[in-house]
C-alpha cells in the first residue's frame, strides 16, 4: 500500500454470516423460519449484530470477521428470540408502567432480556458466545422473564463492563441510529411478523421433539394469547361513554354559534357532560368471594375510565333480585348481598330506573343469567367471569346452558 493511502474496510462477510444461520437452523430447527425472515443490513455503527422491531438484522463487518461460525450460530438464535418473545414490546409496556426513562434503563432492559434468553440457550448443538451474559454472573435465579430480572439488579460496577452490550432496538424499544425505521427497505410488516411468530409456534406445537419447556410456553401462548382483559374493560367502558347520545345534553351556559343567525334569540349549545355508569354486580352462589372482591376492583378501575368522577359512578349487587343502588363514593363499605339464584334482568331494570339514569351499563357475571329481550335504553359492557371446565350451574336443572351475552352488548372475558 503507497504512503498516504486509506485502508478500505473490509466488506461484511456475508458467506460466513449465512452458514452460521444455517448452522443455527439445523441446531434449532424450530426456529427456522424466524431465522430466515431476519433481514441483513450491514452497519458499522453496530458493536456487534443487533435487530429491530422489523426484523432487520444489522452486523458488523469486524464482529462477523473475529467470531467463530459455531458462536456466530448462537448469535444468531439469541436476536431472533428478543424478536419471537417480543422483548421490544415488553420493554415499552415496562417502561410506561414503571416510569422507567433513558438509555441507561434500557440497557438494564437489554440486560435482562438477554437473561431471559441465556440461561437456557446453549448447548445441544449451540455453543456459549464469549461474554454472553447470563443470569448466573448476576446472582440471580434461572427461568425468570425479563420483567422479574429487571427488579433484581442495577447499573453498578458489577455490569459496567456489559455496557458494550447492544442487542437494538428489537431487545428494548429503544429506537437506535442506525436503525431504518418503518419506512426502510425490507422491514416486515405488522402483519407479516405476526404470521412469522404463528408460524415458529406452529412447528413447536406440532412436533416439540427436545424443544425446551419454555419455548413450549411460548408457543402455547402465542397460539392462544391471554387477553389483556383489564384493559380491554376499560376500552370498552370508555367507548360506550363517548357513543353518540351518551353525556350529551344542552346547556344555556354556553350560548350556540348558530345564535349569531338569529339575531335576538339565544340558542343553547350541545354540550357533553360526564357520562354516568351503573355497574350490576352478579352475586349469586355461583360467583366466588374472590371474583366478587376482584368484581370490586374493577369498579376502581371503571371510576378512572370515566376520568376519575365516582361520583358519577353507581354499585348495584344483583342475583335473582336487584338490591339497594349504592353509590361508589361509599365503594369501601358496598355489601355485595346475595347467594341465591341468578336473573340480571332484574338488575338492568333497577338500574334502568335510577335517576339520573345512567349512559352506561357495566355487569359484572359469570353469564349464569338470563339477559333482557330487549337492548338498554344505553350502552352495555358485560365483563364474564371464567367458566373452563366448570358446569351450568343451576337448582333442580343441571342440564340448564346459559344463555350467551345478547349481540348488542359488549362482551369482555374477565381472566
């Protein structure tokens, strides 16, 4: 080389990069189908190979030169599994909920995501990568999730030298530089990851062979996803109170624009105002004491949908007879009566003649009840209590089959 001259980088070697990912395709073969659908990007800004949300793939071109093919395999499973167990998700979910803010919390995230993974990665065809870190080198116990991890340990001087560790924003949500975003070139859709995922599941669900019991877990789950029923409650309740016609109502307080059409008539203005819901309980003998005080808790959390006004918000315990309108203010102190048989009808009718009369009906139930002919004069929100494997309960008619939810409710399983 004459004096003066650059050195050119040397290009990604991307020959060795794919026999490491069929290496990892036959060690896991699972995990085939995610492992062909990461799309490579080379980049030097990576420290070492990194993905994001849409399954891009970034890599060092001198990552891939120093390391091993054999090691470059398990790389290469440990970034396809922060995608399949959506890690970046996770950490988002985990972030808002605990306030967490700043690379230095993410890196935390990426810490124990990446314990999630290692601690049962390896072997069988995989070896360890030098530096992987594991739960073990933390002092914490094995087969936790990455949300039990993160509670067990902080930045200090014990994972100082992990700060090199940058799996991207596939393992934490946090966005990097070097990562194209959802306009670049080669990104899955929403969609198209998805069927990803349902896919992998498929194959383990089908043939687990030697497939590790927590990849089995993963599978059972992303087949049949547990709902987030708390939220959905919430949704559905907020949805109902915001319809056309519920909280609407005039009001002279603040005069119509129209008025300035009709010269010397003040017209009112439509205005809306909290809505009010009536929440039925079910208290019959076939609701539990646990699912009752659960039923409480969700009172808390239908106050907050509606922004926090419990004065607006009405208890009505229910079985085959509706009990006494208690308003949420005294929440503490609501006796849940009952014991007896069960018919919310009765209960929508109460609630339907408490004046004011409410925007929204929220019940409360195991859907062992009969349900009114004839849609609410308001909307409805039905939360079901679980029923899998537990018989249709009912006195002298133990082939009785409840009716199901009526269609113009909406209907949220309580799990």
């Amino acid at each position: 080389m004459s004096a003066g001259a650059t050195a050119v980088p040397a290009p990604l070697g991307l020959e060795k990069l794919f026999a490491a990912r069929l290496h990892a395709a036959r060690a896991r073969p699972y995990l085939a189908t995610a492992l062909f659908a990461l799309h490579v990007v080379e980049s030097r800004q990576v420290p070492t190979m990194a993905v994001d949300r849409y399954w891009r793939a970034y890599v060092s071109p001198s990552f891939v030169d120093r390391m091993p093919v054999e090691e470059l395999a398990a790389v290469w499973v440990h970034e396809v599994s922060h995608l399949l167990r959506d890690h970046h998700g996770r950490g988002d979910r985990v972030a808002r909920e605990r306030g967490l803010t700043g690379p230095g919390e993410r890196l935390r995230m990426n810490i124990a995501a990446d314990c999630e993974i290692n601690d049962d990665a390896y072997g069988d065809g995989l070896v360890r990568p030098a530096g992987a870190v594991g739960p073990q080198s933390l002092g914490l116990p094995e087969g936790r999730l990455m949300e039990e991890y993160l509670g067990g340990f902080s930045l200090s001087l014990q994972t100082q030298e992990l700060a090199w560790l940058d799996c991207g924003s596939g393992a934490d949500g946090l966005d990097r530089a070097w990562d194209l975003g959802p306009d670049g070139a080669h990104g899955l859709s929403e969609q198209e990851r998805d069927a990803v995922r349902f896919r992998v599941a498929q194959g383990i669900k089908g043939r687990p062979g030697h497939t590790p019991e927590r990849w089995r877990r993963w599978a059972e789950e992303a087949l049949h996803p547990p709902q987030p029923w708390r939220e959905l409650l919430g949704a559905a309740v907020r949805s109902a109170a915001s319809g056309a016609g519920a909280g609407e109502d005039y009001s002279y307080g603040r005069p119509s624009r129209r008025s300035t059409g009709v010269p010397g008539v003040v017209l009112p203005s439509l205005r809306r105002r909290p809505p009010r819901v009536s929440v039925v309980i079910d208290t019959s003998a076939s609701v539990s004491d646990a699912e009752l005080g659960s039923a409480l808790l969700e009172v808390a959390a239908i106050s907050r949908a509606v922004g926090g006004r419990r004065d607006l918000v009405t208890v009505l315990p229910c079985d085959a007879a509706a009990r006494i309108v208690h308003p949420l203010c005294r929440g503490e102190g609501i006796p849940l009566l009952g014991g007896g048989g069960t018919d919310l009808r009765t209960g929508f009718a109460k609630a339907l003649r408490t004046r004011p009369r409410p925007d929204v009906i929220v019940v409360l139930t195991d859907g062992q009840t009969p349900w009114p002919a004839a849609r609410p004069a308001c909307r409805t929100v039905v939360g079901l209590f679980p029923r899998q494997g537990v018989p249709a309960l009912r006195e002298q008619d133990p082939d009785y089959t409840p009716d199901t939810p009526p269609a113009w409710a909406r209907v949220v399983d309580i799990g």
